[in-house]
C-alpha cells in the first residue's frame, strides 16, 4: 500500500495509527503538527488515528531556536 507524506509517494506494509507512522520516521514523542486528508489532528487523536492506502498525511516538524 501506499499513501502520500509530505506530497511524496511513502510505502507502508499495511494500515497504521499515525503514532506508529510517526515513531516509524523518527518523530515519536517529538512536537509535530499532522493534517491526514487535509483535516488537522490534535496529538491526543494520534494514537486512534488510522492511515490507509490513499492517504494524504502532512506532518511538520517544530523547533524553537533563537
């Protein structure tokens, strides 16, 4: 399956919860902002949110700086 990240095509083995997607990059625990479909998420709906095949997901990553 696959699903668009960030506007490229990303393969997967099967469906995930965005939380798993995201630990899978690196970004577990880390301040991210996720859109899936174009719709924003709120970290606490990570863990219950399922990517499919098809899905557009967006995850931007924050850092703070001076």
């Amino acid at each position: 399956m696959e699903i668009h990240l960030n506007g490229q095509p990303h393969p997967l083995e099967k469906e995930t919860t965005l939380t798993a997607l995201l630990a899978s990059l690196g970004l577990a625990g880390k301040p991210v902002v996720a859109e899936l479909n174009r719709d924003a998420l709120l970290p606490r709906d990570f863990p219950i949110t399922t990517v499919r095949d098809g899905d557009q997901v967006e995850i931007v990553t924050l850092a703070a700086g001076g």
